[in-house]
C-alpha cells in the first residue's frame, strides 16, 4: 500500500522542521560560552607551554578556545593537548602532546600500569598518538576556576624510539566548552 500524498508531506515537514531545529540548536551551541558560578564566561585568555623534546623546543603562546586549552572531564581529572599553532601545520595534523592528570598534586605516568588513570601522550606532526609516556609525572603548581599552570617531564617510547622530554611547562585558561576547573 503507497502512502497518501498527506502522509509523504507530513513526514517531509516532520523532517525538514527537525533539520532546521538541529542547526539553530548548534548555532546556539557554538555561539554559547561556558558560565562560572555568578554568570560569568569562562576564559579562553592566552596560553602558553614550553619544553625540550630530545634537546629540541616545542612550544606555543595561542589558544583557539580548545587546543592549548584545559577541560575538566571528571571529578578528579584534567584534560589538555599541547598543540602547535604554527601555520605550517595548517590543513595537517599538527604536533601535540596530550595529558590526562589530576587538578592538583603530581601525577606519575608508568606505561604498562592499567590501573593508571594518568597519562602522557606524545604526535609529531601527522600522526595519532605515537609515542606513549614510559614514565614521567606533571606537577600542578596553580590551579583555579578559570587557568591552570604546571610543569612536566618524561620518557616517551614507539614507533621503534625513545626520547626524553624535559623543562615542560604549561600555563593554559579553561576550554571554551569545559567546566569551571574547581
């Protein structure tokens, strides 16, 4: 049995009206920035991070509102990649290292330990991460609703290398999409 003309409109409205809500939805959504407690948007202000790979710098001083920007994922959790802006990278994936640590404390990384909720990851440019950390820690030396700050080092191992990371630091804001840190 064909369905009616009227029924075919119907679903064809249903759908249309359903579109349209999904992307006035996601207007809003990208348009909206996080509140802290009292209303106010969160930072996205400057960020910043420094460290030695193997003797060599990597750093950056930007912030799009999410690379180079901290997330909190969890209770007891942190989230931030270390990514290079450099508009070489532009259309590629870019170098970056990615952290999973506590808000506060030093957190140990120890590849092999599963029951680690912590950790360090290390892309060169075009890559997903491709070097895990073997050990190392990060050490929160700031942290409050709206930046955190802190310093890292480690040895990362893969791809049939290791090499050491040294004199990290990071000063970054809250994620533009991320709750308050505390």
């Amino acid at each position: 049995m064909e369905p009616s003309g009227e029924s075919a409109d119907l679903r064809q409205n249903t759908f249309a009206m359903r579109t349209i809500t999904l992307i006035l939805l996601s207007c809003l959504f990208a348009l909206r920035q996080p509140a802290l407690p009292g209303g106010q948007p969160a930072s996205t202000g400057d960020a910043s991070f420094s460290c030695l790979i193997d003797g060599t710098p990597f750093s950056s001083n930007v912030t799009d509102g999410m690379a180079n920007a901290a997330f909190k994922t969890a209770k007891d959790i942190i989230t931030f990649s270390l990514v290079s802006m450099d508009p070489q990278y532009k259309g590629k994936i870019p170098p970056q290292m990615n952290f999973t640590v506590a808000p506060s404390g030093t957190c140990n990384f120890k590849s092999g330990d599963t029951n680690n909720k912590y950790s360090a990851k290390y892309s060169p440019a075009n890559y997903n991460d491709a070097y895990n950390a073997e050990s190392g820690s990060a050490t929160i030396t700031s942290i409050t609703a709206t930046r955190i700050q802190g310093t890292f080092s480690g040895v990362f191992s893969g791809m049939g290398k290791t090499f050491k990371v040294t004199n990290g630091k990071f000063d970054l804001p809250v994620a533009k999409y991320s709750p308050p840190l505390l």
